[in-house]
C-alpha cells in the first residue's frame, strides 16, 4: 500500500507526484520521465528490464 509523504506527494497543482524512495523501491525506471526519477537519463528505457543503478 502506498503512504502519502513516503511513496508520493501532491504538488502545488493538485497532481500527484512519486518520490525517489517510491522509484527505489520499484526498482527500475518506466520512461515516463518522472519529475523525482533517481535513474540515470541513459539508462531510461521504459521497459521492465533487470533493475539498474540509481544516481546516489
């Protein structure tokens, strides 16, 4: 389940918004190009592929 200021927040629009610990979590980068994605721009490839590393 997800909790509201650990997996995701609302921005000053209304929207919701996934967190860095979020993406960690999950493990891999979608490609969505998320506002707080932790994933190197070349390794984003919108596809579920083995997990690979976050900026640190």
């Amino acid at each position: 389940m997800l909790k509201e200021g650990i997996d995701y927040v609302f921005n000053e629009n209304g929207l919701m918004e996934f967190t860095k610990e979020y993406h960690l979590k999950r493990g891999y980068c979608c490609g969505s190009g998320c506002k707080n994605c932790p994933y190197p721009k070349d390794q984003k490839n919108g596809k579920q592929n083995p997990p690979i590393q976050p900026i640190r």
